[in-house]
C-alpha cells in the first residue's frame, strides 16, 4: 500500500485529508510572519510591517540574490508583482493574489541561507 503524507502548512491543525489550500487563507499579517525577516536580511533593510514595504523588499531581494545566482530568485520578482496588486484590491482578488505570492515564495528561507553563505 502507497501511503503519501499530506503537508500541512500555516501553523494549521485541520487535518480533512486535503492539505491546507482548500481551508487556511494566506493573510497579509501570515506573510509577513513567514517571510519578512528572511527578506529583509537580503533586502538589507529593516523587516517590512506594511504589504507594500513587503512587495518592494520582495523585489529587492530577489534582484540581489539573481545578481549572485541564487536559483529560482526570479520567483521573488513574480511574487513581488503579485504583493503589489495585492496591495490595490481587496476581497477574494486580493486573496488569490496573496495565495500566488506565497506559493513563490514558500522557498525563501532556503534561498536566504544560501545567499547568506556567498554574501
């Protein structure tokens, strides 16, 4: 019998034999939770407290850790773009745009470290 084991994220305690997507919204406040000293480290700046602070630092990091190779570090100028339409809706759009963000940037930590070992 093949058993796969579902990853649950987002601090969540549900466990419906989904994962979270179907039940654990991403909110600005999570975001910045999750992310916003990893990418204020690369960013070289203070950790943001606004979703707009958050999406320019998103993009900084992501320039400087291109510019040493980091893989994937073109993820976070996408994410970047996603923060800043976030930041002018609200509602279900702004969810789902929050939602995409957060998928490109759920390999930060890794890319943080790395950078931090060649910088």
């Amino acid at each position: 019998m093949h058993s796969s084991t579902i990853v649950h994220r987002y601090d969540c305690a549900i466990h419906d034999g989904d994962g979270c997507d179907g039940h654990c919204a991403v909110t600005v406040d999570k975001l910045l939770g999750w992310y916003a000293d990893d990418i204020a480290f690369a960013a070289e700046e203070a950790p943001a407290t606004t979703l707009e602070a958050f999406a320019a630092q998103v993009g900084t990091a992501g320039s400087r850790m291109e510019d040493v190779g980091i893989n994937n570090a073109e993820d976070l100028d996408a994410a970047s773009t996603y923060l800043n339409d976030a930041a002018n809706t609200s509602g279900i759009d702004q969810a789902v745009l929050l939602k995409r963000a957060s998928d490109l940037l759920n390999n930060v930590r890794d890319m943080v470290d790395e950078y931090r070992d060649m910088v």
